[in-house]
C-alpha cells in the first residue's frame, strides 16, 4: 500500500509573483514566503514519490460551458502559466491518478476526468513556491469553488476520505503528499453567474462562459478589477481555523453554513473545501482513521493580495480514532 506521509495547507497569490515590491516592507508578506520555505523544506524531508494537490479553479482551466464539482487530472496537465506561474507540461502520476478516479467511483462519487487538463495558480502556484523543480509527478484535483453550487464542505470531507482510502490501497508502495491550495479569509470581487448586476460583472461573467480558447482577451480588464477591490480579511476567522488544523478536530467549521462562512471569511474562504479535503485524506489512508493535527508555519495578513495568508504542515498521528 501507498502511504500519504505529509499535508500541506497554503494560500495563493499571482500577486506575490508580480508585484513583491508592494509588500517588501510588510512582515506578513515576508512570515508567509518564509512559511512556504519551511514547507517546501518539510515536504523534501520526505521524500515523496508522488504529490496529490486539491485546488481551485479561478477560470482559466475550466468554464462556465462546463463546470463539475471534482475534476481529476489523469493524462497531460498544462499549467495555464498566469502571472508568472509553470505554464505548459506538468509531471503527472497517471497509474495513481486512475486509482484516485476508481477509487472515488468505488466511495459513491462521480469524478469528472480529463486527458488534457489545463490548470491555473490554484494548483501551480502551491507548486511552484513548495516544489520549484517540478520534479515530482502530481495528480491535480480540482474543486469547484467560485462557481455556485458548490459542493458542500462534508462532501469535500467525504471526497478527501476517499483519495485517502484509494491511495492506501492501491498495491503500490509509493510515498505520497498531498497538498491542499487557497483561502485563508478573502473577499474576490466576483459576481456570483447568476446574479451578475454591475458591468463589470457581466464582464466576468462573460469572461467565464466564453473564455476556454481566449481567456487571455479577458485578463487585462479582468485583473484591474481585482486590483481594485477592498481588501476584506478576517484574521480572527483565520486564526481561529489555523487553531482547528492544529487540533485535528474540523468539525467547528463543518457546522458552518456556506453563507456563514462567506459572511466572516468573504467568497474565497470557499477554497478551505481543499484544506478539509486534505485532513480527511491523511486521517484516512491507514488500516483505520488516525488523528491528523497540524502546525501552523506562518500568518499574516497581507491587503496588498486581498487575503489572509497561511501555511500549515499537516502530520497523520499513530492515534487512531475511535468510531
């Protein structure tokens, strides 16, 4: 069997490529990049033969002409190559990546998959600051996050319950991270598609149904909309789920309703589906659900990139949890 050894949880942002100069003076900036070192440093010690990252979709990979609720990488996996991030052909596992597919089908769910995947800083962005080589196969699964109805966070729970079980029995001997990509609290100025009232939402909104073979037409425009917006971040939200991580125990936020957690957290905090993807796999890849906690690497906020940005190492324990 495969064994998950190690989880990381790490926010995004195109801008810590583009524009550093803006948050060199900010110790938030400087504490999360030097989280993101410490992890990167952690996931080496391990040497895994294979990464599994759970991410959004921000709309360059996927679209409003199609929009499932988990996709899965399984054949050639490009990186959209945005704002600096790894564009083109990306390592992937396929042998571990079918068993991820089977194995969900297996639990109940119904996996979307693609031969040719396209995925955006939602996944390359985590790659690139955690694994800069780029040398180690991965199997991207992409959440539905921005485009409502999202899946809910127990179905994500159960989702990362069944990469677990799926990794751990799949005859191989691998050693297997995971890595769980987005949040912390942010608020993207983004229309929910239904519900479009200003321009520059039917901007986007246009962007997202029409942009699979010309999202770069759209990019412009599109980001001086997201520059523009107010920063809205919650840091006592944040530390408060940071706190959950490390006790091993997310059923607090669980319990939480998606407006909830929307009017705390802002919409991006929708992106925490990965994060509690990621516990459930690690709790669950073993003869019997273990314990997981967690160690927050770094945090701060940072209202230059909208977001309240963390990094957390995640270990499964050898405590095994009781039924």
């Amino acid at each position: 069997m495969s064994e998950l050894v190690v989880g990381v949880g790490a926010s995004h942002s195109t801008l810590m490529n583009t524009h550093w100069a803006e948050v060199d003076d900010l110790d938030a900036a400087h504490r999360f990049r030097d989280g993101l070192g410490a992890a990167r440093a952690a996931l080496a010690e391990q040497r895994p033969d294979a990464l599994i990252v759970i991410g959004s979709n921000h709309f360059r990979g996927m679209f409003l002409d199609l929009m499932p609720a988990f996709t899965i990488g399984v054949g050639e996996v490009n990186g959209a190559g945005e704002a600096q991030t790894p564009g083109g052909p990306l390592p992937v596992d396929t042998a571990l990546a079918r068993t991820l597919v089977d194995g969900l089908v297996g639990a109940g769910f119904d996996p979307a998959f693609s031969l040719r995947m396209t995925v955006d800083h939602g996944i390359t962005h985590s790659l690139q600051h955690l694994v800069p080589a780029l040398d180690i196969p991965i199997v991207p699964v992409v959440i539905n996050m921005f485009a409502p109805p999202l899946p809910s966070l127990q179905r994500c729970r159960a989702l990362g319950a069944a990469i677990g079980a799926a990794t751990a029995g799949d005859g191989a001997k691998k050693r297997v991270a995971i890595i769980a990509s987005g949040g912390l609290s942010h608020r993207l100025p983004w229309p929910k598609w239904f519900d479009a009232l200003s321009e520059d939402d039917r901007f986007l909104v246009q962007a997202w149904l029409n942009g699979r073979t010309s999202w770069s037409e759209y990019e412009v425009r599109r980001r001086q909309i997201i520059r523009a917006a107010e920063p809205d971040i919650n840091t006592e939200f944040d530390q408060w789920f940071l706190g959950l991580l490390e006790s091993g125990d997310l059923d607090p936020l669980l319990a939480m309703s998606d407006e909830q957690i929307e009017k705390e957290a802002g919409n991006g905090a929708a992106e925490l589906r990965a994060w509690v993807a990621m516990s459930a796999a690690l709790a669950s890849a073993g003869s019997a659900p273990r314990r997981v906690t967690g160690r927050t690497l770094a945090y701060g906020a940072v209202p230059n990139w909208l977001t309240g940005m963390g990094v957390s190492l995640l270990t499964p324990t050898d405590e095994e949890i009781s039924a």
